[in-house]
C-alpha cells in the first residue's frame, strides 16, 4: 500500500500548515481546471462531464485532491489514502458501465494530473515552499496519483469482467432455453435477460454442430449476436445458434463452417431454434463421419428414415420379388434398379454410373421385368421402390 510503502520512502514529509491550508482553499478552482482540462483534451470524455455528471466528477476530483493533502499532511489517521482509493476503484468501475475504455481513463488521469500539478505547484510557491520541499511534493503528488490510476484500472478491469460473466450466463440461459424447447414464457424471459446484455432478437436462428475445439476462432467470423453453448448428450460438440443465416448469407455460414466439419441446420424463426438444431443432430447421426453437411441437402434421407421400422417393412415388401435369387445377385439386381428408375431407363446413363457394359444392364432389366411383371410399369409401384431403395444398401 502506499501510505506504508512509499510514503515511508519520502521521509518525514510534512506540509507546513500555511501551505496546507492555502492548497485547501484553491481545491475548488484546482479541480474545476481540472475537469475542463479533461472535456478539452480527451475526446472521449467531450460533452461527458457536463451538468449533473459533470459535478458529481468534479467533487470526485475535489475528494481525491483532499485526501492528498490529508496524506501529505497528516492531518487523518493512520490510512488517508483508503477512501481515496475506494473512490478511484468505484470510478474505473462506472467508467467501464459507461462504455469509455481504459485508454480514455488514464489519459483522463494524465490530463488531470498535469493541470492539478500546475496549479497546486502554483499556490505552494506562491505561499513560500522551497525548492527541495517543492521537489519532495512533485515527487508525493505522482506517487499518488499512479496509485488512485491503478485503483481505477482494477475497477475497470473487474467490471469489464464481472459483466462480462453476466452477459456470457444469460446468453448461454437463452441458448440452453431454446435448445431444451421450453415454454414461450421462459424463453422469453431469457430473452429479455439476454436483451438486458445487448444482444438483439434476429429473425431467424441458424444451428451449427462442430467440434468444441474450433468453436472460439469460427465464432469471432459470425455475427456477434451467435449463441454459443454446449449440450450434454453431445461430447466434444459445440452448439452455435446463428443469427440470420438465411437467404443469401447461408451461403456465407456454409463456407466458414465447412472446414470444420461442422453439420448445419435450417434457418428457422429464431424461438423454433429447436427444430433447427435436432435436424442438424438427426443429420450428423444418419450420416456420421461424413465431414461437413448442410441439412438441406439431405431431406430426402430425413423424411425416408425418420420412421426406421416402417421403412424397413417397405424395403421388404419392394424387394419381396428378389427373394429367390442369390445374395450376390440381389446385390446387382437392386443397384441396377435403382439407377434404371433414378436415370428413367435411359440405359446408357445407367452403364454409366455402374461402370458396366450397356448390355449388361440390358441384361439384369431383363431380369428384374421377369421378377417384378407389370409392376415395373405401375406407378404406384415405382413410387413405393424409389422410395425404399433412395436411402442406405438394400441388399443386406
């Protein structure tokens, strides 16, 4: 601390009584130069400091000059400088709340420091100090005013820190809300906690599952309103919800998030964020190890499996026609007839695909009219086999 340390260090210093008190009746004017000083010079502090604030800084200034002089001439107990430091501390809290910076803060200090030392300078010559005395106050004076700025840079720094834990808590209640699909009324009370810690309602909220290692840098691409948070039934997975990732911007999201494998959801309105991320989950776990994957290119695959013992029965019954014939052949048959109703029958585009000879497919279509009959030329049964056969390896 400073009243043991430092001021140890400077000795017995005393200012005489005549000097104190002169120095007490220019505080007023001292402090009131002071802030001026720092309106003019210090541009984040240009109109701040005006009015009702501006007196409250002013006696601010007023408190801190006066417990100097307590300091330098003892006139308090045996720690003057506590309340002088318990202000300093409240300002750079309250300098942070306002949104000024830590650069603004010290140059506010700096600025203030030099025209308090001119004018306190002033009055202690003018009331006779000498030349080594003077020397030994400039010396107390900046020795107090670095220990009333770090004060102040500890409250900046603890504010910055204590709101920054409250709005990462409450954007991270709203994410673990959406997520769980809770009610309206709990979602919109997060949202409102989250609206209290700067982050606006977008229209849509996009979901992303990507590796939890890779989520900080990929976050700091997105919009600043992107909700990060973790769900326990995902390991190692981060949940991003994106703001507004639609139209447009989706393709922006895709391409950030594609290197890191990340499985994307639907843009959905942003309180549904739900359905967003379980179609992002129901996509990772249909097609796993698969890298990076847009939801929206695998509805087909959603919508067929998402009742799986019902598509199972469909795949039986299309393939009932194949039962009697060689597991190998199945194998064959089955890919041959998926392509043939993919390509329409066009022959060549099947051989193609297959890497066959055109008269090998001319020969398994052959195969499959003798097993299915007429049925390959009812619509009602060409739906049913592109349906069991769009999705997965049939012939096992």
């Amino acid at each position: 601390m400073f009243a043991e340390d430092k001021a140890s260090a400077l000795g017995a210093f005393r200012l005489q009584a005549g000097v104190a008190e002169s120095l007490r009746h220019a505080l007023p004017e001292v402090a009131g130069h002071a802030v001026a000083a720092i309106v003019d010079e210090v541009p984040a502090y240009a109109g701040a400091l005006t009015g009702e604030m501006g007196a409250k800084i002013e006696l601010a200034v007023r408190a801190a000059l006066g417990g100097f002089l307590n300091l330098a001439s003892r006139r308090a107990g045996p720690s003057p400088l506590a309340p002088s430091l318990e202000g300093a501390y409240a300002l750079g809290r309250g300098e942070a709340r306002s949104g000024r910076s830590l650069d603004a803060l010290l140059a506010a200090y700096r600025v203030g420091a030099r025209v308090a030392w001119r004018e306190l300078a002033a009055v202690t010559v003018g009331a006779g100090m000498t030349a080594p005395a003077l020397a030994r106050f400039a010396e107390l004076t900046f020795a107090y005013i670095d220990e009333l700025s770090a004060a102040s840079v500890t409250g900046h720094a603890d504010e910055l820190a204590t709101s920054g834990r409250a709005r990462r808590r409450a954007l991270d209640r709203l994410a673990q809300s959406l997520l769980a699909g809770e009610p309206a009324q709990a979602v919109a009370a997060a949202a409102v906690a989250a609206e209290a810690a700067d982050w606006a309602p977008p229209q849509t909220l996009t979901a992303v599952l990507l590796p939890d290692r890779t989520a900080r840098p990929v976050v700091d691409l997105l919009d600043p309103r992107t909700l990060a948070t973790t769900v326990e039934h995902l390991r190692d997975t981060a949940v991003l919800l994106v703001p507004d990732a639609h139209g447009a911007a989706r393709g922006h999201l895709l391409r950030v998030v594609a290197p890191h494998g990340a499985v994307t959801g639907p843009p959905v309105p942003w309180s549904l964020a739900r359905h967003s991320f379980e179609r992002a989950v129901r996509v990772s776990r249909l097609l796993p190890d698969a890298g990076a994957l847009d939801s929206e290119e695998h509805l087909v695959e959603l919508v067929v499996t998402a009742d799986g013992r019902a598509l199972a029965d469909l795949r039986e019954q299309a393939l009932a026609p194949l039962a009697g014939e060689r597991a190998s052949t199945v194998a064959k048959l089955v890919e041959t007839l998926r392509s043939w109703l993919l390509h329409q029958g066009r022959r060549d585009e099947v051989a193609a695909e297959l890497f066959v000879h055109p008269q090998t497919v001319r020969y398994r279509v052959a195969k499959l009219r003798e097993l299915y009959g007429d049925r390959l030329r009812d619509p009602g049964w060409l739906l049913l086999l592109t349906v069991a056969l769009s999705v997965g390896d049939t012939s096992r």
